[in-house]
C-alpha cells in the first residue's frame, strides 16, 4: 500500500528501475501541475500495469510494442477506457520526448477509438409537469428561478450571476455570461 504522502511514486519493484525513475519524475511533474491526486493515482496504475507487461527499456519502444499491447488489452473494454489509457500512455510518452528520453514518436492519433457522442439530457412532459407542480409549493423567488430557468434555457450559473442592471423586464431579456465568458441574449416568458 503507497502512504498518501508518496502518491506519486511508484513502489512497483517489477518495474525495471531506469524506467521506474522516468515514471517517478514524470508523475511528480503532474504534482507540480496541481493535477488532482485521483489523476495523479489513476496515471499511476495505468502506467505501472502497462510497464509490468512491457519491460523493454523506454529507447527501446517501438509503436508496434504498444499497439498489440493495446490490442491485448482493449478485448472487452469500452472506447472510453481504450481511450483513457491511450490519453495516458500518450502523455507520459510526450513528457519522455521532451525530456528527451526517447527520440520517436510511439503513439498514433489514428489509434483513437471513435467514441459515440451522447445525446442531451432533457426532461419529458411528465418530469416537466412534475417540477412546475413542486415549484408550486416554494416559495415566490424560487418558483421564479425555475420558471426563468425553463422559459430562458438559461444555465445555473448563469443565472446565479445575474444583477438586476442585466434585466429588462419590459422586454423580457436579460443579458448573461456564459461559458468561456461569453456574453449573449436571452429572452423569457411572463
């Protein structure tokens, strides 16, 4: 078991040790980028059971090497997790360029999994009937906000930054900030 205070080291003794002290500077590199320290643990086993299996030294990699690997291990997973690991092997393999570990690109872009895109989540009749009905029950500000939010198609956020200056009531209009700080026109219902 790592003690949280060395989470970003390896203690895999399978390892080979020139390949372990690159993967112990790499994963304290993403410390020292303020990486969440689930991203920083989760890099770390991906990467730790990728060189278990692989043992040849990082100079010695070639794209093949990781490709049936890939290949290997990808039977039965989802694109998202073929792709996780991908994500990860390629920027450990980036921090080693730059570092000038290795002197080859290993990783394809073409390797990528097509990930089907989810389609947007929204409420049916019955769950919108449900909510205005509840909404009944609040008090008058909250029921405003969630019929505002309704009406305008407005996100949280952008509606919890608004000032009374951003509204014109007789046009019904507000002005937000949304995503990225960008600012647009909304209109709402009575």
């Amino acid at each position: 078991m790592i003690s949280s205070d060395s989470y970003w080291q390896t203690k895999d003794t399978s390892i080979p040790l020139q390949t372990k002290t690159v993967l112990d500077e790499y994963l304290l590199s993403l410390k020292l980028a303020n990486k969440a320290v689930g991203t920083i643990k989760m890099y770390r086993w991906v990467l730790e059971k990728f060189f278990r299996e692989n043992i040849l030294p990082l100079e010695k990699l070639t794209s093949n090497d990781i490709l049936n690997w890939l290949n290997e291990y990808s039977k039965d997973k989802k694109p998202k997790t073929i792709d996780l690991f991908l994500s990860v092997l390629s920027s450990f393999f980036q921090f080693c360029l730059a570092e000038e570990y290795m002197s080859n690109v290993v990783i394809k872009k073409r390797w990528r999994p097509i990930i089907p895109q989810a389609l947007p989540k929204y409420l049916n009749e019955q769950e919108y009937t449900t909510v205005k009905l509840t909404a009944e029950s609040l008090s008058l500000r909250n029921r405003l906000l969630i019929l505002f939010l309704f009406s305008s198609g407005c996100r949280c956020s952008e509606a919890s930054s608004l000032n009374i200056q951003d509204i014109q009531l007789e046009k019904r209009t507000a002005i937000v900030r949304g995503k990225g700080k960008k600012i647009r026109h909304i209109h709402f219902s009575e």
